[in-house]
C-alpha cells in the first residue's frame, strides 16, 4: 500500500520527529525519473550549507526546504546567481 503525507497539517499540529520523518519518506518515495542522483543531491546540499541564505534548512530567497528542491533534478538554486 503507497504511503500517503498528509496535505492538510500545519507544521505546528506535527511532532518535530514526525514532521523530519515525513521529509525524508518524500525525498525517499519520489519517482525515480524526477529525483536527483545521490551524488547530485549532494553536491547541491554541499553548496547550500555554505549560502549565506540557508537558516534552518530553509532557503530564505525562496521559502523553500532545500532537501527538498535539491532533491528534484530539474530544480535549480533561486539565487539571482545561480549557485546550482
């Protein structure tokens, strides 16, 4: 049976355990077609902790958890100076 995340919780109604959790099961569960090689990941990940822009695993350019847009391939860095 495919897991389901929930759509309709505010992150405040989530347990901190539970809401990383659910994170990482999306990075996990998405289509292989879309996802990013690991090494690709990686690379992104690598070059988004050293952004002046990164506070809290959150980009602060666009909003975003930058696990997550690095994880899909065809995303890239929101700075006006791409980083990636």
């Amino acid at each position: 049976m495919e897991q389901r995340f929930c759509k309709k919780c505010l992150l405040k109604d989530i347990s901190r355990d539970e809401y990383f959790k659910n994170v990482y099961e999306y990075i996990e569960n998405l289509d292989e077609d879309i996802k990013a090689e690991d090494m690709l990941y990686k690379e992104r990940l690598t070059i988004c902790k050293q952004c002046d822009n990164l506070a809290n695993g959150m980009c602060r350019i666009c909003g975003c958890f930058v696990e997550m847009r690095a994880a899909i391939k065809k995303n890239y860095c929101p700075n006006n100076e791409k980083k990636w």
